[in-house]
C-alpha cells in the first residue's frame, strides 16, 4: 500500500491538472519545487488585457498573434509550447486535447515554437500564427494554446498546463443551429393528493451549426386539451460546434391529468464575431407522456369506501332502533291487553256478590 500511494498521488495529479484550463492558474511540479505561472494573451510589449483570442479570417489567411508567459517561481523553468483543439467540459469549462490526442481542427493550425525559458519571476512574450487552411470550412474552428511542464512521478509522467483558447472563425455562412436531443419526460407526484406533482425534462442540446452559440431554452408542459399549462427554463448554456450538453429541468405544479404534452424550444445565439447575417435555426421537440391522478384516486376511493361504511352503519342503527321501537311497541300492546282482561273480571265478581 505504502508503495502504491505515490503512483496513486501521480495519477490524481494528471488529472488534476487536465481539467482546468483558464487564461491564468496555477501548477505544481510533483516532487520538486513548487512552480507556478500563467499563460496570456499579449502583445509583442506583454499581456494585454485579453481572456482569449478571437479572429475572423479568410481562408488561406495567415495571422501573427503573441502570448505570455509569466513565471511566479523561485527559479527559472523551460516551458513545453503546445497547441490542440478546443473543446467544453461537461460542466461548460475550455479545455483543450490532452497531448495523446491527436488535433484535427484549428489546433493544428497554430504554429508556436516547441519551447520557451522563462527565469525567476520574469515574463517572456512569444510570437505565434493561426494559417488558415484554403479549404477551411465557414465557421468557429476551437483551439487552445497553452505551457505545460511535465514532470515524473512514479511510473507515470504529469503535464500540468495552463492557457487561453483561440477561436478562428472562418469567414463564409454562418449558421447558428441547434437541435434538441433524447427529450425524455417522468412525472413525480406529491406526497400530498391536494398538491400538485413536478415534470422532470431531461434532454441533449446539440449544436449541430458552425460557430459557437448560447441555447435559451423553454419548456411547456400541459395536460389534455392543454389544461394546467406550466412553463420554465431549459437554457443550454454555451455550445461549440459538434457539442452537446445534457440539461435537466423539473416543472412544478402540473395535475396528472392523463396525457401530459412536454415540448421544449431551443434558440441559439451567436457568440463573438460579428452576428449579421447568420442564419438562425432554434430546435425543438415534443413527447407525450401519461401521468394518472393515482393519489387523488386512492383518496376518492377512500372517501368513496368511508362514506358507505358510514351509510351501512347508519342504516343498521336506523334498523335496530326500529326493531327496539317495534319491540316496544308489541310489550306495550301486549301490557295493555293484560290490564283491560283483568279490569272485566273484577266488575263481574261484585256484581254477582
């Protein structure tokens, strides 16, 4: 176990240090001296206020663009210059592909060079280019460019990395698209049956356009002939082209009414760039699910069984006081006869004495 636990420390160190990825963070070198540094947007002077780079550019178009590297360490380190596609985590965040990888996309359109020596609590600025290829397609083509420094722990080598995306968007149509993906719909009653129950939505939003784009999403909710219509929002957050997200929504006070229609309507809007022109297609879809009022019928068959209990009850009262009065009635006949018997007999007594 004792052995183990410095592969194990390594191993959470490659992961630690792949999943953030902003303009400017913190790495540590297993082992080793504690390095910090962070990687920005700049001018051939230094860092210039940037949180990423973003161009539109024509295809076969070649730009010269600068980054900065600025080491907050003790002593002077040998950074390692890497360029990749881009992409969003499943939480929304950048990131781009780690270096087993390969890029396929605008990561393979930077051009950096290989290294960089920075010393002690120094900042160096590197010239980089974004070559647009001449049959690029329109559109937002992600990258990341980023220093990393690789360092062995155990077995396992760690690249911890820091960067700031580049967005090259190739000039041509752009369409803003969305498309909305494995819509499923469950319905969850109230624990009270005078309450009414919540819809949860689940769906993928998938941005099946060119450039990158926020989803505002709704979602409506109704029961037969659209009794009890409930809305909310289902925003899909930002979507690079080729993403997806999954999105989740609950809908409050909606009656299970039987049939339960959901639709959901998806609305992109371009991010960065200029949004002129582009073409703007939202996305949407519906399913219909049945939800019965089971509570309210399990109470109504309750009521239903307590008030015949109460009426049954209430008639074998009603019988057995009338058999009381009825017995009643018979004893005080049956009274009435023996008196009027004995009167005649004690009249024809006197009379005969």
């Amino acid at each position: 176990m004792v052995r183990a636990l410095p592969r194990l420390l390594a191993v959470l160190a490659v992961l630690l240090g792949t999943v953030p990825f902003a303009p400017a963070a913190a790495g540590a070198e297993p082992g080793g001296p504690a390095l910090t540094w962070a990687v920005q947007p700049a001018d051939r002077h230094g860092p210039d206020g940037r949180r990423w780079i973003e161009h539109t550019l024509d295809p076969g178009e070649v730009l010269t663009e600068h980054l900065a590297v600025r080491n907050f360490s003790d002593a002077a380190v040998v950074f390692s210059l890497k360029a990749a596609d881009g992409y969003l985590t499943d939480r929304g965040r950048f990131n781009m592909l780690p270096s087993d990888r390969p890029s396929v996309d605008g990561g393979t359109w930077i051009g950096v060079q290989p290294q960089v020596r920075v010393g002690a609590g120094a900042t160096k600025v590197v010239p980089f280019t974004v070559t647009v290829p001449r049959d690029a397609t329109p559109g937002d083509h992600p990258a990341g460019i980023a220093a990393t420094v690789t360092s062995a722990g155990g077995t396992v080598a760690v690249e911890s990395r820091v960067g700031f995306r580049v967005m090259t968007r190739v000039s041509g149509t752009v369409a803003a698209s969305l498309a909305v993906d494995g819509l499923t719909v469950g319905y969850r009653y109230s624990w009270n049956p005078f309450a009414a129950g919540t819809v949860r939505v689940r769906y993928t939003g998938t941005n099946d356009g060119n450039v990158a784009v926020t989803g505002t999403g709704t979602v409506a909710t109704a029961g037969l002939f659209g009794l009890g219509e409930r809305a909310a929002r289902a925003d899909a957050g930002e979507l690079l082209p080729g993403g997806g997200r999954e999105v989740e929504v609950r809908v409050g006070g909606v009656w299970a009414l039987g049939p339960l229609r959901t639709s959901v309507r998806l609305t992109p809007a371009v991010l960065g760039g200029d949004p002129a022109g582009a073409e703007i297609r939202p996305g949407s879809a519906t399913v219909t699910a049945w939800a019965l009022p089971w509570p309210q019928l399990a109470l109504a068959a309750l009521l239903a069984a307590v008030l015949l209990a109460f009426r049954t009850l209430l008639r074998r009262r009603r019988r057995r006081l009338a058999e009381l009065l009825d017995r009643a009635r018979a004893e005080g006949r049956a009274s009435a006869l023996v008196g009027g018997s004995g009167a005649a007999t004690g009249k024809g007594a006197s009379a005969a004495g």
